[in-house]
C-alpha cells in the first residue's frame, strides 16, 4: 500500500458517496460479519453487511450528497491491514444546488481481501474548530464566525476578509496556511 493507492480509495469512497450509489460504496466494503461503519451523527453506526445496507441506503436516499478531500493522510501497514486517519473537508450538496462546507475526520482499517483493498471499520467525525488562535483551516474552507458555518472560499480572489469590529471581532486574513484568528464556530 502506498500514498496514491490510499488516496484512490478514498477518491472512490467520496464518488460513491456523492453519486449516492449504494452498490459502489457497499463494494468499497468487507463482506465480513464484523465489518463497522460508524458516520458522523447519532445512529449513523451498522455492523455486517445487511446492517451497513440498510444505512447506506437511508442514508443515500436523502435529499443531499456528500463527497469529501482529504489532505492530511497518516497510515501504517502490516501485512495485509492498513491503519488510517485522515483529516481535510467534506462538502454536502442539497438538491438545490446549495453547499455547506465542513471539517471532516476519517479513521478505517483496510483489509486485503478478494484482490483488491477494502474497508473492515471506517468511523467518521466532523471535528469542532478549536478556540484557540492558531487555528488553521484549509485554504478552500473560511468561517464565517457570526453564522458559525464553513463557507468554500476562492482565496486567490480573497486575502483579507474585515467583519464588524463593534460586534467584538477583529480583522482576519485568509489564505493558504495562514490562522484564520480566534473566534468560536462549528458545522452543527
């Protein structure tokens, strides 16, 4: 297993996801009776693959796709299992078209089986936005911190973003690595 091949799967992971088919990301999936999924909201766990059916299929149904990037990838391996966490950003897109942009946090264990790499246990968060002010966000995400939600930013065409210093916050400079400053703020 190398770094192109853990981004291919988590490529696929995030097409299946965002094409809402079942089929794909059930085959992303062991067919073994311990195989775990765990989402990011409350009831969003299935183990076995009837039980990560019955979610996926729930999940996928409604009325919104998710996909996800991934720039910060740890992993080990040892024989045939792969250890991974992952850190970047997912976007959920509703019917309308509209977007909402938000940290996201993958761990998972990759088993080799039946010729190809799948998931035994893949367990989701949306991890909240520290308080402290070396925060630093991924240069698509900017928070908005009066609406408290992850807005995607073009930050080739927006350096410096000033907010209302009378309601208590200061300016902000936005761009590739640098902090977005001190101000409370998370997707839900």
């Amino acid at each position: 297993m190398n770094l192109a091949m853990l981004q291919s799967l988590l490529r696929a992971l995030s097409a299946a996801f965002r094409t809402s088919n079942s089929e794909d990301l059930l085959g992303l999936f062991s067919d073994t009776a311990g195989v775990t999924y765990a989402g990011s909201e409350s009831g969003e766990k299935a183990t076995g693959p009837a039980d990560l059916r019955r979610l996926f299929t729930a999940l996928l149904a409604r009325p919104m796709a998710y996909s996800f990037e991934f720039d910060d990838i740890t992993f080990s391996e040892h024989h045939e299992t792969v250890w991974l966490l992952a850190d970047g950003y997912g976007t959920q897109t509703a019917d309308d078209g509209t977007t909402e942009v938000f940290p996201y946090r993958l761990a998972g264990v990759l088993a080799y089986e039946g010729q190809r790499w799948r998931w035994r246990m893949l367990a989701c968060s949306e991890p909240t936005l520290a308080e402290a002010p070396s925060q630093v966000l991924h240069p698509k995400v900017l928070l908005d911190v009066r609406a408290r939600v992850l807005l995607p930013v073009n930050v080739d065409e927006t350096q410096s973003i000033r907010h209302d210093v009378s309601a208590g916050l200061r300016e902000h400079h936005v761009g590739p690595g640098l902090p977005l400053g001190d101000g409370p703020g998370h997707h839900h």
